[in-house]
C-alpha cells in the first residue's frame, strides 16, 4: 500500500464516493490486508483484489486458546431521519485507536439496496472514516444478501408449490411421491416473498391468478430482505452445523389445526442451507486508513435483529486487541437487542459502548422543527441554540442510563459539525458527565483517525474499567413480562397493551415449553422511544401498543411488533438511484453515499 495521508483530501468539498475513490487508489491488497492481520493463506478466500471472505470456523479453532480484545459497540441516540452517524463513528474509531498503537479491527453490517438507492446511503461511513473498497460494499457485495433471498424465496416456493399440490391431487397421488399431507392453511402463513429493494406497491398481494397449474390463488406480500429470518440467522449462528439447525425450524405457515409447518416440514431446510453455505463467511474489507474491517449480516434493528454477525466478532476478538462492532439504530433497539440477544448467545462480553450524538438531532429532541430527508435544515440547527440542546439531552440521559443498566462502561460520542458551538458541545458535556458517562468531541468525518484521538483515549480509559454485566431477563421469564420489561425499562413507557391477536398468541407461546426461552427481538420505529416516530426526546405518559406477535422458530427470536411498523419500506419521491451513475469510459461507479 502505497503511503496516503487521508487528510489532504477535503471531506467539505468532496463527495463520499469521491473520498473513497482517491483513497482506493492506495488500499492494500486484500493478501496483505489478511496478513498483517494474521489470517493465513489457507483462511483467506479473495474475491479480486481487494476484498474476499475469511473461513470463519477454522480461525476461531487455530486462535481458541488465545484471550479475546477488548469489545466496544457503537451505537447512538434516537436518530434524525438524516442518521447521527454510527457507521462513520465507528470507521473513524478504529484508525484512531490505531494511531493510539493498537491492533483494532470493526465489524459492520452489510447495507441493504432498499436505503443505498433510496435515502439513507450506502452505510459505508462518511467522509473521511469509511469502509473500502465503497461500491461492492454498496452492490452487493460478495453476495451474501442475494443467498439470503434465494434461500427464504426458496422456502415460499416450496410452500405454494405444496398448496397447489394438496389442492388439486388426492391422498394417493401425494403418497405416490412420498408426500404427506399437510394441511396448510393458506390463511395463516408467517413468511411473505423478499426482495432487497423499498417496494412498498409490493406489501400485500395476490398471488396463484390464472388456472389451476399457475399456483393456490392467496393473499401474500413482499418485505424487505434484510428482515428475513434468515438474515437474522446468519446474524446469530455460531458454527456450520448450528446454521444448520437453524435453517430447519423457521416457520413458514401453520396448519389448519393451528400447528406450525417448517421448512422441515416442506423439507426445503437443507436447499435452504445450500444457499446459505458461502454466505456463511464473514467479508474483509478496509477502513480507509487500511485497519480490517469485517462486513457480515444486515441493517435494521427496527425491523430485525440489526447486528453484524457473531462470527464476524468472534473472529476479530482473536486476532485484534480491540474490536469495534455496530448496533443498529439507538439504543433502544440497537444495543438492547446487542445486550439481550447477541451477549446472550454468543457468550461475548463487552467493555464499552459509544452512544453517537449530535447537535442536530438534540436539538430536533428538544423541540426543533420537523428534520425532512432531502431539505434543507432550519436555521434554528445551524444557528447556537443552548435551551434546544438541554432539552433534547433527556434523550441522550435515557440511553446512557439503558447502556448503564447492562454494566457497560458508556462513551458519549459527540459527531462534531463545523456549525456546533462551543457552548453547546459543553452543554451535551455537562449533562452526559451528570449521568455517568465519559464524554469525548470526535472530527473523525473531516479528520479521519486523527480527528478520533479524543474519542479513542475516552474508549481505552473506558476498557480498562471493571463491567458488571448482567442481561435485563432472564429465558425463564415469561414472554409478556420480558415484553413489559422491555419498554418500561428501556423505552420508559407506562405499560404494554395488546391487539386481540397477539394476546391470544401471547398467552399460548407462554404455554409452549418449545417457545418460552426464545430471545424476545422487539420491532418498533427507531425515530422515537416510544412506537409513535412523532413523538421525540424522552416521552412520557405513554403505552406501548403490541400489535402482533411473530415466531422466528429458527433464529430462535420471538417478535412482538409494536406500533403500526412495515417490513417492507417505501421508496421516497427523491430516492439516491437518482444520483448514482456510471462512467462509461472508465466503468466506475459514481453518486454513492
């Protein structure tokens, strides 16, 4: 890698994709990359030059006896529409520690076409702290997302193929190709079609038009690919054979008598599995300072799990000092989830947890105007405005207090904007040192690693302090106290009222022995910690409304759903696709973000 300082290229002037452009012209092969970290040549499997995927089972076997690195989650407070910046917080965190002399590495989620080309970007990072090279990071990849829809499409293909069959033939013709009859009820199916795009003309359907070989005319619909169950699968499993396992207990639809058919069942688990076999590997890819960076499992912790994956963590706690993961969304979600969840299967403690914040988004907190993707912020976010900034504090408070409540050592990360003052930055200081947490002003965007010295000093104080860490439930507790748990603990709601439907399905899943230790993974907006996106800073007085209850048999979640939330988002009327382009003279691509 040829010698590059980053901070001769101005993130004020250049676009992201610009950065990553010049910086790629300087990255590290993917050979050295692995090799400098300590992978071998049997465990690196490149795809080109500069990316590959690494075989996760056999370096956690060679490294098992080796202590893992210090562990810090990224997360945030309640976003604005616009993202508070965890990506780039976390790739601006790892070269800062680096220039601190440490042997760090990250792990993210790999983006979802649905927000790349439509409003949220690629989530690569931004500025000068992004993960390289950006536009495979941005399309696709190396094709894990692809395999997760193929293998959920898979297991819908082989629930409709089965219906038209039990249909239209008899009992003996079933038995003459070895089928039993099912008995699926066309009205109770749990699983919908994917496709990783926001098509939200595609949220309920009919399909089976036509004649009698064209399929079972049904209502069905379509969400998004990164909240299938099996993304969340790959987010959770922790060897080729728990994968496995795994794949065989998704639910797919129940029968007539209320019974639950897996893929099982539509013995498709194994197809299934195929799919999924070279997704199971992590991805190396770079910061733009050329520290590793392992890319696996999807975005959304609104709507899914919303973690990069266990074995992408538990391959870089082996090879690193320090490691540094991202949670989606606030805290709310992104690192109770992280605590409950991903801690309680993977065995990994953490040290740390940053809580990203910004100005913008405090003040929007303390009762600023409405932030609209795509235009322009009120002066009032740009302009010095002490008493905006106090009150939105109460919803940094509320996070740092759900991140104290696991025993990690939080760090308030403030993600400095040039238009931030003085005297705001003190004011957020004030009160996060009030609640107990460190404080540190990060420039990592316009600086890059250098611009993250404060913030990698505050994370290295943070490690070496002793963590008490304790989950929020216990798996023995039942379903509808976790659920209340959940959101008067973390959210600060005043209870927890349920639909008709999911009170029936609470009360029988409280009375299955298969379902009561499942990890219990909430959906609600992540624009508020309440279920109501409207309602902003730290609400009170409230109730959070469960409108349904899913079954992830085979992530092993239970799913309350809260709030009127989709699985499949809308594309906006100024999406990015509009921007991004290619050159037709050099084949690059440009307009990403």
């Amino acid at each position: 890698m040829t010698k590059f300082d980053i901070t001769t290229l101005d993130a004020t002037k250049l676009k992201d994709w610009q950065i990553a452009e010049e910086t790629e012209k300087h990255m590290k092969p993917v050979q050295q990359l692995a090799e400098e970290w300590g992978i071998t040549k049997e465990e690196l499997l490149p795809y080109g030059h500069y990316l590959g995927k690494v075989d996760f089972a056999a370096i956690v076997e060679r490294l098992k006896g080796k202590p893992n690195a210090k562990y810090i989650d990224v997360t945030a407070i309640t976003p604005t529409p616009l993202g508070e910046g965890k990506s780039t917080t976390a790739m601006g965190l790892v070269p800062g520690l680096a220039k601190r002399g440490k042997n760090v590495s990250g792990a993210i989620r790999q983006p979802s076409g649905g927000p790349t080309f439509n409003i949220k970007g690629s989530a690569a990072g931004g500025g000068l702290s992004q993960c390289i090279p950006l536009t495979p990071f941005s399309l696709g990849l190396t094709g894990d997302i692809d395999n997760v829809t193929n293998a959920h499409n898979l297991a819908m293909v082989a629930l409709t193929s089965r219906l038209q069959h039990e249909f239209i033939n008899t009992d003996e013709f079933l038995t003459k190709r070895n089928l039993k009859r099912l008995d699926i009820d066309p009205r109770n199916v749990e699983m919908k079609w994917i496709m990783d795009f926001c098509a939200q003309a595609l949220r309920d359907i009919v399909i089976g038009i036509g004649g009698k070989m064209d399929g079972f005319l049904m209502r069905s619909g379509f969400a998004i690919s990164v909240s299938s169950e099996v993304m969340a699968i790959l987010s959770v499993f922790t060897s080729l054979k728990d994968l496995r396992q795994r794949m065989s207990k998704i639910v797919v639809a129940y029968d007539k008598r209320g019974n639950p058919i897996t893929t099982k069942d539509l013995e498709v688990d194994g197809a299934m599995t195929a799919w999924m076999v070279k997704a199971a590997n992590p991805n190396l890819l770079q910061s733009l300072e050329g520290q590793p960076v392992l890319v696996h499992a999807g975005p959304f912790a609104n709507i899914a799990v919303g973690q990069s994956s266990i074995v992408a963590d538990q391959v870089a706690l082996k090879l690193s000092d320090y490691h540094v993961t991202e949670s989606g969304f606030g805290a709310d979600i992104g690192f109770e989830k992280f605590w409950n969840i991903k801690c309680r299967l993977s065995g990994l403690i953490p040290n740390c947890a940053v809580i990203v914040a910004t100005v913008r988004a405090l003040k929007m907190h303390g009762g600023g105007p409405k932030v609209v993707p795509g235009k322009p912020l009120d002066d009032s976010y740009t302009a010095e405005n002490i008493a905006l900034v106090e009150n939105g504090c109460t919803n940094l408070i509320a996070h740092i207090e759900t991140v104290k409540k696991s025993g990690v050592n939080p760090v308030v990360c403030i993600n400095s904007f040039h238009t931030d003052t003085v005297n705001e930055i003190n004011a957020v200081k004030r009160l996060a040192e009030q609640s107990g947490a460190r404080v540190a002003v990060s420039e990592h965007w316009l600086k890059g690693g250098i611009g993250a010295l404060e913030l990698a000093d505050a994370v290295i104080d943070a490690c070496e302090e002793e963590v008490d860490f304790k989950l929020l439930y216990e798996n023995h507790v039942p379903l509808r106290q976790r659920i209340e748990t959940v959101a008067r603990e973390v959210y600060g709601a005043d209870g927890v009222t349920y639909s008709p439907e999911a009170q029936i399905k609470a009360e029988r899943m409280e009375q299955d022995p298969n379902i009561q230790n499942m990890a219990t993974c909430m959906v609600k907006t992540h624009l508020s910690l309440s279920h109501d996106p409207n309602l902003k800073g730290r609400p009170k007085g409230w109730i959070l409304p469960i409108r349904d209850i899913l079954t992830y048999g085979g992530a092993g979640f239970i799913v309350p759903v809260a709030g009127d939330i989709k699985l499949m988002p809308g594309t906006s009327s100024d999406p990015a696709f509009r921007r991004i382009d290619v050159d037709v003279e050099t084949g690059k691509v440009k307009g990403l973000f």
